[in-house]
C-alpha cells in the first residue's frame, strides 16, 4: 500500500467512524458485539476501497517480487550468451552413414 493509498485509508476510516456513537461505561454486551462487528465490517470496506487488487490462484506466487524478476532476468540473459556445445548430447546426430560401427551392429 502506498503512502497516498494508506492517507485514503485513513479519510475514508474517519468519514465512517465520525457517523458512529461512541460507546459508553453504560453500554450492554449486544452493543459491544455491534460495534465489534461495525469495526471489522468497516475496516473491511475500507481496505477493499483502497488497497491494491489480487488475484489468487493455485499457482499464485506471492513470494515472486521484483528482485526474483530481475535475477531471473540476468540469469536467462546469462544462459543465452553461453556458448553451445558442439553436437548437443552424447549420442545425438549420429547415423550409420556417418559412424560405421552402427552400421555393422545393423548388417547383424
């Protein structure tokens, strides 16, 4: 939450708690509950207001922040300037026309 989203926060926190009567030494054990239940109803309201909107998911990744972002960045940066190997995997791009121990465990 940024510092202009917390001071909406706070006008729109005021604005509903100014519309309020405040309890008394008086007041009944409902009243209490009441005013406990307004409260978190009203702090509910006033963070939908103002914060910042969410998508959750299964595969959300709450942990991934702009310092993930950029070290995943640099190194997939890294990785595409690495020099490939010559002939990829062992084994691959061979064929009896070039190797000519396959072809005799063929002709077998």
């Amino acid at each position: 939450m940024t510092e202009k989203d917390a001071e909406a926060a706070e006008t729109l926190w005021m604005d509903l708690v100014k519309e309020r009567a405040q309890l008394d030494a008086e007041c009944t054990e409902d009243e209490v509950e009441q005013e406990a239940a307004w409260c978190y109803e009203a702090r509910s309201s006033v963070l939908d207001a103002t914060a910042k909107k969410i998508r959750l998911c299964a595969r959300s990744k709450r942990w991934w922040n702009v310092d993930i972002k950029a070290k995943k960045k640099d190194s997939r940066r890294r990785e595409k300037e690495k020099p490939e190997l010559e002939g990829g995997c062992p084994g691959e791009g061979i064929s009896p026309e070039v190797d000519p121990a396959v072809e005799e465990t063929k002709v077998r």
